[in-house]
C-alpha cells in the first residue's frame, strides 16, 4: 500500500467504522467526461466519499452537454457512485447542439453576446433550464427512499434552486457548495437593478435553506458569515485540492535547450493573459537570441481571441502553442516539465483560489501569479516559494520573466519544491472533512425527523 493509499483507507477507517454505507444525493452539472476547473473537486468528493462511508448518486448533464471533454477521467469514477446524466435544458447545450464544435475553443465576440443576453433573460444563469430537469430527476431518485442527504455543487448557481425545492419537498439534509461566489452577483454585473435584487434574492434563498454551505476560499465564507440579512445556518471553509502526482519527470522529456513556459486551465476573460502575451513580446525584442530557447504552451479550452493576439504579435506559430484541451494526466506531465509555471484569473474573482494552483505547488516548478495583494489566491501564494506579480503590471511581469529565463540559462532546470502544508489539500482528506460534515448534518436530521425520509 502506497502512502497515498494508507491515508485514504485510514480515515475511512475512522469516518465509517462498522455502520452501513449512507447514500448520498449529488446535484452537479459537471461531472467526467466533462473537463475543466468544475469537475474535479466534485469527482474527487465522490471518488473518496466512500471511504468514509458515504455512497454517491450524482444527477448531472449529458456527455455532449459541455465544450471541453476528457474521456480519460471516467476511469476516476468510484464504481459504487450511481451516474444519472440528465441531457438538454441549458442554452449552453442547445449551442452546442447547433454549433456541433468540439474543438476546445470558441469565438470571444459570439460567446460574449451570448452572455450579455443570458443575464438579460435566463436567471440567475443559462443553466436554469437543466435545473428543473435536475429536479425532476432527484425527485424520482427520493421517491426511492434511500437517501440520507444531499449535495448541490455551483457553478451554475441555478443548480442550487433544484436542491432548494427538492429540500422544501423532501426535508433532506442539505449541503450546498460553492465552488464560486454566486456567479451572477459576484462575477459579472447584473444589467439592471431589478436584476441585481433577484439575483440577491435567489442567493438568499439558498444560503437561508441549507442546512451547511461550503465555500471553496475563506474570503467567501466570511463575505457570507458577515451577512446581517440572507445568513447561512452554518458556513464551512472546505478549500480546493489536488490528486497528489509523484511520478518523475523522465529526462528525454525535458529539452534542456528550451526554457518552457506553462499555463494550464480555461483561458475565458482572462485580461493577464494578453498582459502576459505583451511582456513576453518585449522579452524577446529585447534579447532577440531568446526566440530560439522560450517556448510557450497554453493547454486548456480557450477563447480564439488570445491565440489571433499571439499571431498579432507574431508569438505564434513557434513560440507560443495553444494546445487546447488534453487530458488531465497529460496536463499535470506538462505541469512537471515546465521550467516556468504562470497564473492568473478571471475579472472579479478575487474570493477565488483556482484548484490549478494546487497542482502547480505539487509540481514544485518555479511559478509566477498575477494577483493582487488581498487575493485570496495570493495569501495562498505568500505560504510558498511562488512569485507574485500585481495584476496588469507589465513592466513588472517582463522583469519577472527575464529574470527566471536568465537564472535558467545559468543554472539549469531548478529542483522541485513543494511546501509541506499542501498534504492537508489532498482530495482524499478533503473528502473526510466532508464526511464529517454530512455525519453531523445527518446527526441533527436524527434527532429531529423530517417527514418522508427514513433515516438509518
């Protein structure tokens, strides 16, 4: 049994002891073969679960029904976790449907007026379609009986709505997640007043009804617990995480005549990204030789517009490589072999700490972030050898960039380094955290028994 092994199977040990296994009810759009950042902290819940004595059902959208793919993470699925794909519904898939693009990439300016018109007209998301598809579906798998709580996971918020009515209904426990602040409030401005109120308003209801709420980063949790008006009954912090990944990065591998460079992740209103396309175009005008030796890899789903700016500045082809979505083993093999690891993030989403930043400490390769000071994903940064950089600071960014390629030309690929506080991140321990949670939260259901449910 490998150390990795032990730590899963001893807290399940703990967690679960000789009680029967409880069943848990998942509400998450996402979910493999989809890919992307909103996949893997609900698979890493259900892969772990039961090891703490806690079996999933997750309902979730069709196979088709998202942009990015990767196949290889259904083999991550726990056997004993029941799958119940609910297709169609959201103006996203209908898009798709029309669209019939599965390359990994789309149009900036089309998407972009497609969101405007979604907040316009679909609230609080284009997703509220497949939440009542959702709802009907976890209604026929309560109508069962076997249930022992429920976990809704967003974004998309609407997805919480469908735990909403089917907590008003079926009085079971539970837990919402948030991956993400409330998206239409949080991330984007809501086009009128009237907009704003409701999105406030459908917040509220969530955060009044469910019995726990999880956010993703400690900002959000206390944004929340500061609340006079629309509190949670109780806010847990349970952050992002990570699969530990210690294979070895095999020589032939690495190109020790090129410096790489790697971003990994969804490139979608990402305004560093181009800050980061300019510093590097002004790198390499300043030391011409540089072309030949820095190589720059973008893996991940992608909006066109960064790749028609890299051509602009005549970074690609050659230099920067917008590989699109590979699968997730893959990204993490690029994430070992990079020279030089960057970071940055969407607008407005300071309360975020992005899962991949996990994965970059794990690889232990020299990082650079573009965040700003009180980011929540820069406090996270200051525990660790990685170097920030303020947000759109050019002028900053080029000297961070030269400065990392000078020492990789003077010493060579520098060793790994990982902080020794990213064990308690591990998805496995995450997901005893979780399960403690819901043992609780069931506790109380015990105590005080909601109509319609059996409790064992």
């Amino acid at each position: 049994m490998t150390a990795r092994d032990a730590d899963a199977g001893s807290a399940g040990n703990v967690g679960a002891g000789a009680r029967p296994a409880r069943r848990l009810l998942v509400l998450s759009y996402f979910f493999p073969p989809h890919a992307g950042g909103g996949v893997h902290r609900v698979l890493g819940f259900t892969r772990y679960l039961p090891a703490h004595g806690w079996e999933c059902t997750v309902v979730c959208a069709g196979e088709r029904d998202f942009w990015v793919h990767d196949p290889s993470l259904l083999k991550r699925i726990d056997p004993r976790t029941e799958v119940v794909r609910v297709p169609g519904g959201s103006a996203p898939a209908a898009w798709l449907r029309m669209r019939r693009n599965e390359s990994g990439s789309r149009s900036q300016e089309t998407f972009g007026v497609l969101r405007r018109l979604a907040d316009w007209w679909l609230i609080p998301d284009p997703y509220i379609g497949w939440s009542a598809r959702g709802r009907a579906a976890g209604e026929r798998m309560l109508a069962r009986g076997r249930f022992d709580a429920m976990l809704s996971s967003s974004p998309p918020d609407s997805v919480h709505l469908a735990a909403a009515a089917l907590k008003q209904r079926f009085g079971l426990p539970w837990v919402a997640d948030f991956r993400d602040p409330w998206m239409g409030l949080h991330h984007r401005t809501p086009p009128t007043a009237w907009h704003a109120g409701r999105q406030s308003a459908l917040e509220q209801r969530v955060l009044e009804r469910a019995d726990v709420v999880l956010t993703a980063t400690r900002a959000h949790a206390d944004l929340l617990e500061g609340r006079s008006a629309g509190r949670a009954q109780r806010v847990v912090h349970l952050p992002n995480g990570f699969e530990p990944n210690d294979a070895a990065v095999a020589a032939e591998d690495v190109d020790p005549e090129r410096f790489l460079i790697v971003f990994t992740g969804t490139l979608f209103r990402m305004p560093d990204a181009e800050i980061f396309l300019e510093a590097l175009h002004e790198m390499l005008a300043h030391d011409p030789a540089a072309r030949r030796r820095v190589r720059v890899r973008f893996a991940g789903p992608y909006e066109t517009g960064y790749a028609d700016r890299s051509i602009a500045l005549g970074l690609t082809p050659g230099i920067v490589d917008f590989l699109g979505p590979i699968a997730h083993a893959d990204t993490r093999a690029l994430q070992r072999r990079a020279d030089l690891l960057v970071l940055w993030k969407m607008e407005r989403m300071e309360a975020t700490v992005p899962g991949k930043l996990y994965e970059y400490l794990d690889s232990g390769r020299p990082l650079i972030a573009l965040l700003a000071d009180r980011d929540d994903a820069a406090l996270l940064l200051e525990r660790t050898a990685g170097e920030r950089v303020a947000p759109g600071d050019r002028a900053g960014l080029i000297a961070a960039l030269e400065r990392h390629y000078a020492q990789w030309k003077d010493r060579g690929r520098a060793g790994a380094q990982r902080p020794e506080w990213l064990a308690d991140h591990t998805r496995a321990r995450l997901a005893g955290r979780l399960a403690a949670e819901l043992d609780t939260v069931v506790g109380a259901g015990l105590r005080h028994p909601r109509r319609g449910i059996e409790h064992r």
